[in-house]
C-alpha cells in the first residue's frame, strides 16, 4: 500500500493519493446531517429545497476546493476572498432555511484554518466564529444551537492551524535533511578527492622517479636497477592499499612514517635530505598529526617533481605565541630549475594540493604559508598544539 500512503507535508501525487485525501476529507462531512435532514423533513416547500440542495452543494465543492487548494502557492488575498465566499454562503443558507445551517460556520472556521498562515487565522477563525453567533440570534432559536457549536468552531479552527503549521514544520525539516545529506555527499567527494591526490601524486612521483633510475642504471648496473623495480613494486602495492583505505575513509597518516617517505623519496631525487629524527607531537591531536603528514608528503612531492632542488631542509619546531603553542612544519628547497616555474609549485596559485592543504589546516585551526624563500622556495604548515592538562593520563 506504499502507493496509497501520504506522509504528513506531502501533497498527493497520484489517483490514489487523492481518492484516500478526498476520503478522509469526506469523512468530516457527516456533520452535515442536520442541513439534510432539514431539506427532507423540514416542511420546506420543493422550489426551497431545489434551492437549498445547489447551495448545499455549492459550499461543499467551494469548501472542497479551498481546503485541496491550501497550500499551493496563492496569495491570502485569495483565500480570504474564499473564505468570505464561504461565509456568505453559510449566512444566507442559515438566515432563509433555519438554525440547522448553522453548522456550515464550523466548516467555515476549519477551512481558515487550514488554508490561511497562522498570524491571519488566529483573527479570521474567531472572526467566524463572532458571524456565526451574530447570526445564531438572527434566527429562530438559533441560540439554543449556538452552544453545541461554537467550541468546535473555535477548536476545530485552531486545531487545523496546529496542523498546518506542524505540516510546515514537517516540510522544512525534510528539505534540511535533504540539505544536509548532499553537503555531507559533498563533504566526502572532497576529501576524497583529496586524499586520492595526495596519495597518488607521491606514489606515482616516486614509481617515475624510480622507473628513471632504473632505465639509466640497467645497462651498466641491472642488479641496482633490479631493486628499484623491486622499490616500484613495493610503493604500487602500498598505493593500491592507501586508496583503498582512503576511499573508506579510515586511512590516518603518521608523521613519522611520512617522514621517513620522504626521506626515501628525498635521496632517491638524488637532494639531499635533512629532516628530524624523531618529531616530538606532546600534545598534538591525532586529526592534527595527520594534516601535518599530507602537508609533507605534498610538499615533498612538489620539491621531488618541480623544484630541481639539490637539497631540502624539513624542520619541525614548537613554538610559544599569543594565541597559545604551535607546531611549525616547514619544507624548504633550493630549487630554481625549469620546472618550478609559476605554474608547477604548490604555493604559487590555488592548485589542487594548495587548496587540499589549507582545507585540512583550517579544519584543525592552522594555517599555510607558501612562497619564495631566500635560496628557493619554502612551504609552512603551523598548527595548535594544546599542552597536555596537568595530571591527565597519557
């Protein structure tokens, strides 16, 4: 019966939809009872029953059509002059066929309420209700009716507001679920964006870089070349199990082994490397410990690939500012070969790795800095590095 139902906020879509809405609404009809019952017993003669029967209908379609209506985009405007349509109906019915009319004011006052914003049927269905006792005294002990009348108009309009606004509500809330389920969609098709060039453009940089070595060393050296294809080996089958643990999304690098890359990649280039021994990370988070590894291993891609450095200085340096202790990584070459023109460096326009990087510092509260350096070019990634509470537990 998935075809049937109608969730609350939705409008009807198909035949079925609108036979179960027209069903529901129909249901509420009985309590016109009383304004038939008068048109078959009441003794009225057949030109006013003929007459009375096209206004019955009339105000059912018109209450009909205002209440599938609601909703759709009209101006108040309009649905007040409905409503006004309605109750004009509902007086003239009531004042020439009797007090059992007065039951079309209920109708009226549900109508305003589910048709009109709140602000204005918090007016109107008092409103009707205030016609409907105006005209309960114009008629013939109409005022004995008005008692059994006037709280379900009054209830039933204010219920129907309830209704429309938790519909509302409804409404919103599923829009901003569908918001939120494609910022996150795009949230994961960034960082995997990310990762996947980071992790590729370092591995792909070294299988090349090896691959070059291994042409020049085959024809004099094939043992040392045979172990650079053994090297290129090793980094595919690691970079074929980097994305896939990048596209589940548990991949975490560590510093020290990035450092240790690069290293290896830094001597395979033939630069020489000077890097830390061992980092001290106290009080460095382990999601701000991984944006320094990308920040690495991305600027020793680009020193490896674009630079045509003969040496790169890494250096890892805490420091005590106003904002509180950072730690500063920074990569510096001496590069100023043909390839670190304008348009090869990380730093020198909004590339794929400068942009990565600053998304991954911002997230973590850092900052990037890259640019000219004195002998080359230098990148630096800084970050907080809060000092363990006093007493905590390692």
């Amino acid at each position: 019966m998935s075809g049937v139902e109608i969730g609350i906020g939705q409008r009807p879509t198909n035949r079925k939809q609108r036979a179960v809405k027209l069903l529901w609404t129909s249901i509420w009809l009985a309590y016109l009872s009383a304004p038939v019952s008068d048109l078959l017993h009441g003794g009225h003669s057949d030109g006013v029953r003929v007459l009375g029967v096209i206004g019955l209908v009339a105000f059912v379609v018109w209450y009909f059509a205002l209440i599938f209506r609601a909703g759709r985009g009209e101006t108040n405007g309009v649905v007040l002059g409905s409503l006004a349509v309605l109750a004009a109906q509902s007086s003239i019915l009531s004042l020439t066929l009797g007090r059992e009319w007065l039951v079309l004011f209920v109708y009226v006052s549900v109508a305003s309420g589910a048709a009109l914003p709140p602000r204005l049927a918090r007016l109107t269905v008092p409103g009707v209700s205030a016609l409907m006792t105006v005209i309960a005294f114009s008629v013939p002990e109409g005022d004995e009716y008005l008692a059994s009348l006037l709280l379900p108009a009054l209830l039933g309009g204010f219920a129907m507001v309830g209704v429309r606004t938790l519909i509302r509500t409804t409404i919103e809330l599923r829009e901003a679920r569908a918001t939120v389920a494609q910022l996150a969609a795009n949230e994961e098709r960034l960082r995997l964006a990310r990762d996947l060039h980071d992790l590729l453009g370092h591995s792909l940089s070294l299988i090349t870089l090896k691959s070059e070595l291994a042409g020049r060393m085959l024809p004099d050296h094939p043992d040392k070349a045979a172990q650079q294809v053994a090297d290129m080996e090793n980094v595919s089958r690691q970079a074929m199990v980097d994305v896939r643990e990048a596209v589940t999304g548990y991949r975490r690098p560590r510093l020290p082994g990035e450092l240790a890359g690069a290293r290896v990649a830094l001597t395979a280039a033939g630069i020489t490397a000077e890097l830390p021994a061992e980092p001290d990370l106290t009080g460095v988070t382990s999601d701000t410990e991984s944006v320094l590894a990308w920040a690495l291993r991305e600027a020793v891609t680009n020193v490896v690939r674009h630079s045509g450095a003969r040496a790169c200085v890494v250096e890892l340096v805490r420091r005590q500012t106003l904002d509180g202790p950072v730690l500063e990584l920074s990569v510096e070459d001496d590069g100023g070969g043909p390839d670190s023109g304008p348009g090869n460096r990380v730093g020198s326009g909004p590339g794929n790795g400068l942009t990565g990087l600053r998304e991954r510092l911002e997230k973590v509260g850092g900052e990037l800095e890259a640019g000219s350096a004195r002998h080359g070019f230098r990148l630096l990634a800084r970050v907080p590095a809060a000092t363990p509470a006093v007493g905590s537990g390692a």
